[in-house]
C-alpha cells in the first residue's frame, strides 16, 4: 500500500520547516522502505488567501479528503489580520478540522533532559515530564452556534459566542483519552468549570460515566484555573489531561514552555478512524521566516506521530525520535533552545543533522 501525505507548507516558516520534515520522509522512503507518496503544491491560509481569496480553497479540500494524513506547516500572519473573520487564514485551519472530522488532538509535552536548562521552570520541577494533552477540536466555543455581532438598541456593540457539546462528543474524546492513558501511566485527569459552566459540568458527568468502561485507569477532575497553575507548580503529577477546545489550547500553549521551547512540540489531530492532520503547535512566526532561524523539531516530532497514529508504524517512529534525540547528545541547538556551551544552527543544517544521525539507524 502507497501511502498518500498531502504537504501543505502554509504561512511564514511553515515553508522552511516543512522542507526539513520532507528531508525526514525522503530518507524514511528511501533508505527505510517506507512506501509513500507526497503531494504538494496546495495552498492553505494565507498564502491561500494571496491566490484565490480563500484560506482554504476546495482544490485544497478535495486533496486532504483524499489523503491518509496531511502534513501542515503553519498559517497566519499580521498581513492578514485586518480581513474579516470569515476569511482570515486561521479559518483554513478550523476548516480542514472540522471538514475532515479531526475531533482528537493530541499534543505530548516531553522535556528532553538535553534541553532541561532551556527550560523557565527549575530542573527538580520539570525534570521527566512526559505530558499528553488530549483536547477536543471541533466543538466549543470556536465552533459553536450562534455566534455573531450585533449592534444594540443604543447605538452599542455586542459580540457572542456559544459555548456548546453533547454527551456523544464528550464520550468520543474521552474514550481516546482513557485509551492512550492505558499506553502510559494510566492517569487521566479530566479539566472543566464544572462550578460555573453548565456546558462543563455535563463533560464531568459524561467523563465519569465512561470512566466505568476503564476500571484500570484512574481519573481525576481539576478546574481549569487550578490547572493552569499545577502545570507550573507540579506539572509531574499528570499523565494524561483531557479537556474542551479553548481550555486545551491554552493548557497545551501553557505546557510548551515546560518543555524549553514551543519549537520542540508536535501534535495530532485525529478523526474516528485515526487518519490524521500532523503539525507544529507552534505558529507561523513572520518576523524570522525566511532568515534560517526556525525550529524545525516540532515538524520532524510530527513525522513520528503520523507514523506511530495513522501509517502504524511504530518502530519507524522511534526512529525518528531517537534521531533528534542524537541530534540534542551532539549539543546542536536551533536559536530557540541555544544556552551557552552549545552551537548554534540554523534551520537548514538542523534538518540535515537530524537526517544524517536517522540514516545512521538504517
């Protein structure tokens, strides 16, 4: 079976890191056997907006339907922040999600003791984190109805939004998360406003009644506020946190910066089948796109998640993984993550640095 990986560059630095990570997928075809192929040329966000006054053109659409996983740089930019909403490249994002049914994002907060003085936080606390973030994607506040803005009685502006979810929603991400706990430590905690949202209140009824079905894992609930403050003051505590969409995109930007760098996260987004989109969580950064500073880990990170979650190949994935780690033992460091007594590289020889050290594995 060929595998088909729709590539789509995006925004700013989405294209320099994404011609690493194609670097990694030539090498794992070539030298690994991996039996892909990689289709290009597509726009998204916007780059997508540039062309065709759409951040995601139904050409674009059509090749990720079509593909068994897509492979995203980044979108965005203050070129384009000035549009309407309806149009902005964020809404190329939010619609490959929904359109493609990637419900269950998976975002891992792994601190690689190489980088533990990158790190904000102080070795003794972040030391052996091993996080996964698991947050649902196409409900919440970024999906829900109505949502608008209106102009009152007395002349003034309101905006709305609607928070939203049904039991079956909630059911479907929290069984992926008792799932991937009983791979791990089987911990999952399970993060709501149970005290203020009726919306998340529902999420703790329904989490608790699935939970049922997972008598070997142990589930906890925390507030999102309370969250948001133990991932700094005792981020080993958790295992797997599983929570709705805005709270996890905040959480899971929050956990970047235990790891030492937003550069080094990958993430997953998958459907009810396990195809996937793979990307950076990081974003499009126009103000180095284009001068070789970029981060090219998290993109390559992606990689490996695509093999382990959609082609199933978990060896092939470790592969990868253990390439970057090499790359890290060797004291190579992108701007990012640079600290004295390293040397410091660009995007470019990163990228060639990580290919070399996964050919060594052949």
């Amino acid at each position: 079976m060929t595998f088909k990986i729709l590539v789509l560059p995006g925004d700013g630095i989405g294209v320099e890191i994404m011609a690493e990570a194609t670097k990694v997928l030539d090498v794992l075809r070539r030298d690994f056997g991996l039996d892909l192929e990689t289709i290009e040329g597509y726009l998204v966000g916007g780059a997508a907006i540039d062309a065709f006054g759409n951040p995601l053109p139904e050409e674009t659409l059509l090749a990720a339907r079509a593909a068994d996983a897509v492979l995203l740089g980044a979108v965005g930019g203050p070129k384009w922040e000035g549009l309407a909403y309806e149009v902005r490249p964020e809404r190329g994002l939010l619609g490959l999600r929904a359109e493609l049914g990637l419900f269950a994002n998976l975002r891992p907060a792994v601190l690689y003791p190489q980088l533990s003085d990158a790190s904000t936080l102080r070795k003794e606390v972040v030391a052996g984190l091993d996080l996964m973030i698991i947050r649902e994607l196409t409900g919440g506040l970024y999906f829900g109805q109505p949502r608008g803005r209106r102009t009152l009685a007395n002349g003034e502006q309101q905006a709305f939004n609607t928070l939203v979810y049904s039991e079956s929603e909630i059911e479907r991400i929290g069984r992926v998360a008792f799932e991937i706990a009983r791979k791990r430590k089987k911990k999952v905690c399970s993060v709501d406003k149970a005290n203020v949202l009726e919306c998340t209140e529902l999420w703790r009824e329904v989490m608790i009644r699935v939970h049922q079905d997972y008598p070997d894992v142990a589930l906890s609930h925390m507030y999102v506020d309370n969250a948001a403050m133990q991932l700094v003051r005792w981020p080993l505590q958790f295992d797997v946190m599983v929570t709705e969409n805005m709270f996890g995109d905040i959480l899971s930007d929050a956990a970047a910066m235990l790891t030492g760098s937003i550069g080094m996260l990958p993430s997953a987004s998958l459907d009810a089948h396990g195809k996937g989109m793979y990307e950076p969580i990081h974003g499009s950064a126009p103000d180095i796109a284009g001068k070789g500073l970029a981060n090219p880990i998290a993109t390559i990170l992606s990689v490996a998640m695509m093999l382990r979650y959609t082609l199933n190949m978990p060896a092939m994935a470790e592969h990868v993984e253990k390439s970057v780690e090499s790359v890290l033992d060797a004291d190579l460091r992108t701007r990012d993550i640079y600290t004295e007594n390293h040397r410091q590289v660009s995007t470019g020889e990163m990228g060639d640095a990580i290919v070399t050290a996964l050919r060594s594995r052949k």
